[in-house]
C-alpha cells in the first residue's frame, strides 16, 4: 500500500549528479513523522506524510460518514416526505450537505433528499415510504471528473533538483516557472512551485486528490526537503452527467438570457452561469451537461437539481 | 430661383415663442425651411416667418483651393453625442514674416494637443471608420458602433484590453444588434485582432453593458454569400429554403448556422446551373470545405424535402452529388 514511486530511497546521499544541490539535511528516516504537533491543521490531526496512516484516516472518516448518513438518511427520508416542492428538499439538503460530503469517498450513499432508487446495504431497511415529493428528482447523479487542489508546502524548493532526481518530472523553465511531475496512483498531475505551493489536478474524488496530494509531498520529502502539508484547498471541482434527452438550447437562451451565452460561432455549447450555487454549466444539444467551478461537490449536486427541471422543459420533442 | 424647399419638422421647443401662425390655417404647425430661413405653412404653403437664422455654411471650400486661403471662420461640424463637444481652437500658421524664425521654421508650432481628453476614444472613432469602410458597412452602423464605443470607455470596465479590439467586437455587435450580422471571421479579416479576442471582449461588452443580442440564423448570411458567389436569385432563395427547413427538420443539431448555410448554398448550386465546388463557398463563408461536407453529408438524406416545391432542377435531386 505504501508506494514509494519516486526515486529509491538510497539514491540520495550517493549518486548526486553534476554535484547537485542536496540539502544537508540527514537522510530521511521512514518512521519518523516529520513535523509532528509543530504547525495545527484545520482538519486533520497528523502532519505526517506517511500514506499509510493517510488511508487510515480516511477509512475511519469513511466509518462515521456512513454512521452519520445512516441517521441522516432516516431523517432527511421522513423529512423528504412532509416537504411539498423538491427546491425546498434540495435546499434543506444543501444546508446538511456540506458536513456530510465533505470528505467522502466513492461509496454507493444515495443524496439526501432523493429517495434511495436501491437501498445501499449500509443503510438499515427501516420500514420508510419511498419519499414521492410534488416535482420527482432527477435521479441521475453527476459524475466527478476533476479535481484541483492546492498545498503549501512550506518551504522554499529548488526545482532543477527534483526535476533531476524525481522520476516522472518535466522542468522547462523557459516555458514555465514549475516542475510538473505525475503519478500513476491516483492518476494525477501536480505543478510544483519553488515557493514550496503546490496544485495537484487530475484526481477523480476530494480524498483521491488529498492522497495525491501527500504523495507529491512525500516524494518531494524524499528528495531531502522538509516538506510539510499546510492548508490543502479544493479549488476546483468538475463534473459531468447526461439528462439523456436532446436539449433546445435556442429556447433556453432566449428564455434565461441573463444567466445563458450561446454563441454556436465561438463554441458549441450554451454557457449557463448559475447564480446560485455559483457554477458555470456547459449544456450541450446532445444533452450532456459539464459542471464546474464548485468547491464542494453539493455545489455540483445541487446546481444539477437546479437546472434539471429547466432542461426538461427545453426538451426536443422530435 | 429654384429653391427645392426642404420641409423639416421643428419640435415643441418653439412653443415658448409668440407664435406666429398662418392667417388662414390658425392651428397648423409651422414648418421650417432652414436654408432659406422661412416659416411655411404646409396647408397652403404661404411663408409667415422670415427672421430665422440660416444655418448653412458660409463658404464653400473646394480641394483645388489654395490651402492657406480657406475664408471659413468656422471650425469642423460637432460631434457633441461622442467626443466631449470640440470646442477647442487650432492656432493657425503664420502668415508674415515675423512668425518665422532664422531657420524658415515656424515660431508658434503647437499645433497638436486638441482633445487629450479623448484622443483614444478619436483613435478609435477612426479605427471603426476604416474598418467599417473595407466592407462598405452604412454610416448606421459605424454611428451605433462608435455609441456603443462610447458607452464601454466611459465605463472603464474594460479598461485593459486593447482599444481595437474593443472596437472590432463593439462593430460586431453593432452590425448584429442592426439585424445585419457579420461572422466573426468576416470581423477578423478588417481587423487586425484575433477571433479569440475579439469573441472575449464581445462576451465582456454584453456583460459591462447589461445587453443581449439575438441569436443567428442561417438566412441571415444568405444574401450575402450567394451575392459573392454570384448566384441567381432563384439559387438564393432555394437555399434560404433548405436551411431554414434543415433547421426546422432538426437535422443538423449543434452545427453553427454558417455551416449549415454553407450546405444549403451547396446543395442549392449542385441542383442548378450554378454550380458552386466546397472549396469556393468555404472560402466566402469562412468554413472549412469538410465543414460543409459534414453538414451535407446531414441534409442529403432529406434533400428531396428540403427544395421549395417551385424550384427548377437543373440537375435532379437523385443526381446530386453524394461525399
């Protein structure tokens, strides 16, 4: 489980080639946690690197999340029920949301709010009616394509060194000013900065883009520089789903026109700028539909329940 | 004297006036000839008044004149809707001796500095002219360009970007908003600003201006491509026909309008005696030749549909060309 995909370890103190500039920091040691206690994180209590105890943690979150949606998910289901419209539900869900998908993994949890089509085998079958509100949800769930996260790593790094010594890194600094570097696991791509800032794209889920996150640090923790683990942001998050149906788009910007820009000269799509949650939808005649710019995924939820029942309006008929 | 009396209508500022009216047409509205000063009566034709001030010019100046004897002591006509009013005055060259120094120079020489104030807006104002006149765009159009103009520097909103780009994308908005679109590769080519650009600022214009513009349709661009391909009449309308009906047909979805014009005047010039090659109407339409073999490729199937029922086949429907 513990992948060490950047250069052997050994490798250090021996071959420097072209006599370059290691750091004078001793040889890291695999069990010591760099940085235990020394600077407080806002979420998580360990500043240690170790993907290890990463994945722990986040089976352990993984363990109270779904306790948590278990009695959430009686809850918001006999909720669900007495609440007359489905602007109301999503928005009363939106509220509990954001605590309850902040670090969630891919699991098969159904959205608060929308009646479970198959009961996961988490949930308990407690004897609930299958919540049928005044307009239907749509069912269909978005699916996360991306994900940008940044981290500060706290320390100065001298990037013609990891791009020498780091495996799977590309440095041109006459073309930018950052070490791109990839891994296979969590297939990403992170840019790494000499003022130690980091951005970490290409990650399918929050917590895949943490792990990635840490293994970029770790690698660069490798390589001899006190790399540590501060503020890690979600900046970015995209999604994409089909509502399988063609879609008018000449109606929808005729009859949304401050929100839509449709320009089939520029591009293909209509750009929808929701207002609330604020994120850009890219709505394509085929029906597929991009959401992005959220910051946490009941954004991308939300603003699909949002324009769903518009979409469905702007049905072709033919 | 021939006079050929123009009549212009005044507006009720005149009111506050002590009227004078027809004697015989007491409560008819006055009209005014402005060049030749008079009031006239437009029941009966009698001039009541004759104290109005001519507004016509004093001299005429001709270009084979001598340029230092121009006798008009008036300056350029104003432009008080765009740049500030132009009440500035010009020192003009010195005529005797004494304005000339040692070396023949001329003493005074600040003849530059009129409107700092807006001299990129002028700039530009003169940008917009020459774009508009390499497409013979009507004065009505650069006239809203340059408002439109206008309106986005006084806002400041856009205050980085280019000033000719600003303008490309204001004349595009412009010829859009006056029901006459232009491509925005047509734009491009009298402009020396990218389509990117310009398609960026034309996002941000609508936006700092709080406007929309209507969508485009295929016929909008039809009398001007077949015009350029020197079509007959009945080719042109052929191919408004079989655009708009592959719209309505929902054959072609998300195909830009141009390319599925540029099949329809395809389409329309294979079946008649003016026929068009790809390559040609890509080239006035500003698409790529496999462009419009995709969008052809879409509406062959339904081309017998698609042809208005009066049209004369010079070549028959089944003998079109299939890529």
């Amino acid at each position: 489980m513990d992948q060490n995909n950047s250069l052997p370890p050994y490798a250090q103190g021996l071959a420097s080639p072209q006599g370059a500039m290691t750091p004078g920091i001793p040889i890291f040691s695999p069990m010591m946690p760099y940085g235990t206690g020394l600077t407080p994180q806002p979420i998580q209590n360990t500043n240690s690197l170790s993907i290890l105890e990463e994945q722990q943690r986040q089976q352990q979150q993984q363990q109270q999340q779904q306790q948590q949606q278990q009695q959430q998910a009686v809850a918001t289901a006999a909720a669900s029920v007495q609440q007359s419209t489905s602007q109301q539900s999503t928005q009363g869900a939106s509220g509990q949301t954001p605590q309850l998908f902040h670090s969630q993994t891919l699991t098969t949890a159904p959205l608060p709010g929308t009646t479970p089509l198959y009961p996961s085998p988490m949930t308990p079958m407690t004897p609930i009616t299958p919540a049928t509100p005044a307009s239907e949800s749509s069912g269909i769930v978005p699916q996360l394509q991306n994900i940008v996260s940044t981290v500060n790593l706290g320390c100065k790094l001298d990037l013609k060194t990891i791009a020498l010594r780091a495996r799977n890194a590309e440095y041109n600094p006459k073309r930018f000013a950052a070490v791109i570097m990839r891994i296979r696991e969590p297939r990403t791509t992170a840019l790494i900065f000499s003022s130690g800032k980091m951005v970490c794209t290409g990650a399918k889920s929050e917590e895949q883009s943490r792990l990635a996150a840490r293994k970029y640090a770790r690698v660069v923790q490798k390589l001899g520089f006190p790399a540590k683990f501060l503020d890690f942001k979600i900046q970015n998050m995209v999604g994409s789903c089909d509502v399988k149906f063609p879609i008018r788009l000449e109606g929808l910007v005729l009859t949304h026109q401050q929100f839509s820009s449709y320009e089939p000269e520029l591009f293909p799509g209509l750009i929808y700028r929701m207002i609330k949650p604020r994120i850009v939808l890219l709505i394509f005649v085929s029906g597929k539909v991009v959401l992005t710019g959220a910051k946490v995924r009941a954004e991308i939820y939300e603003a699909f329940e949002n324009i769903y029942p518009i979409l469905k309006g702007f049905r072709k008929t033919t | 004297m021939a006079a050929i009396t123009v009549y212009l209508p005044i507006s009720s500022v005149l009111d506050a006036l002590p009227r004078v009216t027809c004697p015989n047409h007491p409560d008819a509205i006055l009209v005014e000839d402005y060049r030749a000063g008079d009031m006239i009566c437009p029941e009966c034709g009698l001039v009541v008044g004759d104290r109005v001030i001519d507004v016509g010019s004093e001299w005429r100046t001709f270009s084979n004149d001598k340029a230092t004897k121009d006798p008009s002591r008036v300056g350029d006509s104003q432009n008080p809707l765009l740049s500030d009013g132009d009440l500035s005055t010009m020192i003009g060259k010195g005529t005797g001796a004494a304005s000339f120094d040692e070396f023949g120079n001329s003493k005074y020489q600040n003849r530059r500095t009129m409107s700092s104030s807006d001299r990129a807006m002028m700039n530009a104002f003169k940008e917009i002219t020459t774009m508009a006149d390499r497409i013979n765009l009507p004065r009505n159009i650069v006239d809203r360009t340059n408002n439109l103009f206008k309106q986005v520097y006084e806002q400041k909103s856009l205050k980085g970007r280019a000033n000719d780009a600003i303008a490309s994308a204001c004349l595009y908005i412009a010829c859009r908003q006056e029901g006459v679109p232009r491509t925005f590769k047509e734009i491009c080519a009298v402009s020396r600003i990218s389509k990117k650009e310009i398609g960026r600022c034309f996002k941000l214009i609508l936006k700092a201006l709080e406007t929309s513009v209507d969508l485009i349709t295929t016929g909008d661009f039809m009398s001007r491509f077949c015009s350029n391909l020197c079509l007959p009449k009945q080719v042109q309308m052929a191919a408004t026909h079989i655009a708009r009906k592959a719209v309505e047909l929902d054959l072609v979805p998300g195909r830009s309008p141009i390319s599925v014009a540029a099949a329809a005047i395809y389409m329309a010039s294979q079946a008649s005696a003016e026929k068009r090659t790809q390559k040609e109407i890509g080239d006035i339409a500003g698409v790529a030749d496999v462009t419009i073999r995709q969008s052809y490729r879409l509406i062959y199937p339904r081309a017998p549909d698609l042809f208005p029922s009066d049209f004369k086949f010079d070549t028959p429907v089944d003998k079109l060309p299939q890529l």
